[in-house]
C-alpha cells in the first residue's frame, strides 16, 4: 500500500502499521517476552549470589562499640 498523507497532513506509513498489527497478534511474541524475562531474571539472581559470595562482609564486627548518653542541659533561661 505504501505511504499516504492523513487529514492532518502527517505521513502513515500503512506497511508498517500492518506490520505492527502481525506482531502484536501474533502468540509467539508473548511468549517470547517471558522467555526473556526469566532469563533476565535468572541472571541477575546468579549475578546477586555470586556478589555476596565475593564479598567479605562481616555483619558482626569485632570491635565493641560504646554510646555514651549525656543527659539532657536545661536550656538557658532568657532574660526579661
């Protein structure tokens, strides 16, 4: 069919609107989709626990650490 100016005067290409309309009718590209989307998922899953294999984190320090508490100063009184 080609291509063909609309009432707004902007061009539609109808070749590639067929074409769109194939895709998005089409079962496989849903399936498609999933596919990749597990395998992303995957990936960045190994990618997660490879990560925290590598990495020496030590949740519990060694060091004891202190807080001290001050209490609370009374704070100054304004003059009249």
């Amino acid at each position: 069919m080609g291509k063909a100016r609309s009432a707004r005067g902007e061009l539609v290409d109808f070749d590639l609107i067929k074409i769109k309309n194939q895709l998005a009718a089409s079962e496989s590209s849903g399936i498609e989709v999933a596919r990749r989307q597990r395998f992303i998922d995957n990936k960045e899953k190994n990618a997660v626990a490879a990560n925290l294999e590598t990495t020496d984190f030590d949740p519990v320090p060694d060091v004891e650490t202190k807080i001290e508490v001050k209490p609370e100063q009374e704070p100054p009184k304004r003059k009249k």
